[in-house]
C-alpha cells in the first residue's frame, strides 16, 4: 500500500532516515489511519466526540482528526 502522508506526498517522497515532509513544515510523516484491524467504533472518543459532532461512521479506518485521537477503548466485564 503506497500511504500518503498529511502533506501529500506517499512516504517515499520524504527524506530519507528523518521522514521530514517535503513541504518544509518541519512536520514528519504521518497518516490519519488507525492502527490496523480498527475503526472508528474501537475509540473512546467515537461516540461522544466524532459521531455526533461530525457524523463519523463507524466502520471508518482513519481519522478525521490530525494526529489521530485515537484511543482503544476499554474492555467491558
């Protein structure tokens, strides 16, 4: 899968051993993915911040927000 960062360029186009984007914002590589197998129903943060303040489905695999907020949630008894 060739990802692409925030700035627009896929992760080849970065410098190499740094990651710094090329845009020279300072920033280095980042993706709004999550991390593999989840989506957005998996976060903490899903049901009182991104579905109803911006209608965010649940079967999603990245995030709308940058960095990503995601954070797994708890497990239930």
């Amino acid at each position: 899968m060739n990802e692409r960062c925030v700035c627009g360029y896929p992760k080849a186009k970065h410098e190499p051993g740094t990651l710094k984007c090329r845009d020279k914002s300072g920033r280095t590589y980042g993706t709004r993915n999550l991390p593999d197998g989840k989506t957005c129903q998996d976060c903490r943060h899903f049901k009182r911040t991104c579905e109803w303040l911006i209608s965010c489905e649940p079967t999603r695999t990245d995030c709308d927000w940058y960095p990503i907020k995601f954070t797994a949630k708890e497990p239930t008894a």
